[in-house]
C-alpha cells in the first residue's frame, strides 16, 4: 500500500480503526473473526493499527495483542488513554497524570508490548490543566513506555498549548464529507505544526457507504442509535443525498466508499483514514481506495453534494458533543 508519514513513522495510507470488532455496534465479531481479519490486514498492507483502553472495556486491546503480539514488528500501533471506567462501571475522563500512567500500564499489560508507538490522550479532561496531561505522557516517553504522543477531538488553540509542552505527533477527530469541522482551523493548525491528521469515521459510520436504508434496523446497543444522524428526523433526509453518491461513485468506477476515502487521502498527504470493519470484504475494498485514479472535477461534485449545509443532525448527542473541545461547538449552549 502507499505510504504516508506520522510523526517519526512510516504508515499505509489508510490504517485499519479496530473499534468495531468490540465495541460500539452491537454485539461485536467472533473471536476467530476478527484474529482473520486483523492478520489478513497485514498481509495486504495495513501498516497502522487504532485501538483504546476503553473500547470493550480493554478487550479490544487484549484482542490485538492475543493476535498480533507475534506480528508486533510489522506494524505502527496506536491506542489510548484517559477514558476508563468508573467504579460503577460507567465510562468517564480522566486526565490525571496518575490515571493517564495506569491506563498505559494496563494497555501495555494488554496488548502484549513493551512499548507504544503512538498513545493519544482520548479526551482533554477539562477539569485537569491539557498541560498536566501532557506532561504525564511526556514523562511515559521519557520513560520508554511510549515513543509518541497525539491528541484526541481537540481545538486547535489545546493542540498549540498541548504542543508547547511536548511534540504531537498526530491529531485524531471525526473527517468524511458529512463531517467538516477539522477544516474550521485543525487542519491548518496541524500543517503549522507539521503533524498528522487522522480522521475516523471516514465512512460515516457505514452511512456513506450506502449499506444503511433503515435504521430500525441497527441492533440494540448500537452506539449509533444515540447519534442524531441517525435518527428517523434527520436520517432519512441525508438518505436522499445517497442516491447523488451513488451516481459519482459509478461514474468514477469506483464503491461509494471507495471514492469517499479517496476525496479524504485527496485532501492532503498528511491525512490518513482509519476506517474500521468486520468484513473481508471491505477491508480489501476500503485498501483498493488507494490506487483510485479519480476522474477531474469529481471531488467539486462531491463537495457540492454533502457538505456541512446538506447534511442534517449533529455527529453526536448533546451529551457527547459536550465531552469534545472543538471550535464546531465552542459556542453552543451548554458546552462550557
């Protein structure tokens, strides 16, 4: 696969976002599934792995270094820190320099390393100074407990505090068509600074690749059924904006998803998407996006269909959106 630069590494264009084999959409992949998909990942040159102590209450992280703990050398693994459960078993953040230290003790523990290659502060805890938590992950590369640092659905004005006290090497938020914010001032500000951007959710949690027509029929506990998005008031309108995308799509050649990575790797060469799969299939699908060779003015039409005024509802509920430092949201009711 193509490569790209992050931080001191070289990665595959499109890393592999492992979340889903565990956690947020329903019941999560069998075992021997998902340890197929994650070795045949490698095997077609998926070069960064992105997990988190929180998805799957650590299962997600036991998972990858059950599987890959032998195959640890061929490939850049990124997780994170400072969400965790509650003593009643409830999530939460918390970005103490102590819990931050015991989060990647217990993801070391778990994914069978003694070092992480990239450990991004999950969420900026906005009871805890963003330089506190930055120095407790500086001090864990001091150590020898990770190699480098990145950063979570932060501002750019937190990213520039967070880099004055150690370098990141890459900012992690939400980026698709349907989903703009990083290009209100991130992106820039991470040029400044030469750091990389990952977006997750490159597909619109599955919505661009056109496999959603319903969304009774999410499975219960699917994380996405909290999502305005996808709920019938909001869905069904951007479910019109499929059928635009399915006619670029075959114009182009291409899968719908296929061509909505390529608009994203299109944006910049220190982009990389992390889409997440279950499936085989897409796994191959979503590595072929790379070698698109995309017809001109393609990418305009695409802006011109889904773009932050075409589409309807917000990416997360009230209650999520106030856990994001983000310029989208800094004004909004309740987000202080």
């Amino acid at each position: 696969m193509q490569q790209r630069k992050l931080g001191p590494f070289t990665v595959s264009a499109i890393g592999l976002g492992c979340m889903g084999l565990s956690h947020a959409y329903g019941a999560g992949v069998d075992r021997r599934d998902a340890a197929a998909l994650l070795n045949r990942a490698l095997e077609i040159g998926y070069a960064l792995l992105d997990t988190a102590g929180i998805y799957g209450f650590g299962d997600n992280e036991s998972l990858i270094g059950e599987v890959l703990g032998p195959r640890r050398d061929e490939f850049v693994l990124a997780t994170k820190c400072g969400v965790r459960r509650d003593r009643a078993g409830r999530r939460m953040i918390d970005g103490r320099p102590k819990s931050l230290k015991a989060d990647c003790e217990a993801s070391l523990k778990r994914l069978r390393t003694d070092v992480i290659d990239l450990c991004y502060l999950h969420r900026w805890d906005k009871n805890v100074p963003i330089e506190d938590s930055m120095g407790a992950l500086a001090e864990l590369v001091t150590a020898g407990k990770i190699k480098t640092i990145g950063l979570c659905e932060v501002s750019a004005a937190t990213l520039l505090r967070a880099h004055a006290v150690h370098p990141v090497s890459a900012v992690q938020s939400e980026y698709s068509l349907w989903t703009r914010n990083p290009e209100i001032a991130m992106l820039a500000a991470c040029r400044q600074l030469d750091i990389t951007f990952v977006a997750f959710a490159p597909l619109g949690r599955g919505f661009l690749t056109g496999a959603l027509s319903n969304p009774d029929a999410l499975a219960d506990g699917d994380l996405r059924r909290s999502m305005p998005r996808f709920q019938a008031i909001h869905f069904y309108s951007n479910l019109a904006l499929i059928d635009g995308l399915r006619e670029i799509a075959e114009a182009a050649g291409c899968t719908m998803g296929q061509l909505a990575l390529a608009w994203l790797l299109g944006k910049g060469d220190d982009i990389v998407p992390i889409p997440g799969t279950s499936s085989l299939a897409h796994l191959e699908e979503n590595r072929a996006a790379v070698d698109l060779d995309v017809p001109p003015g393609t990418f305009l039409r695409l802006d011109r269909l889904i773009n932050e005024d075409t589409v309807a509802g917000e990416r997360y509920a009230l209650e999520m959106l106030r856990e994001v430092d983000s310029e989208a949201f800094a004004n909004q009711p309740g987000s202080s």
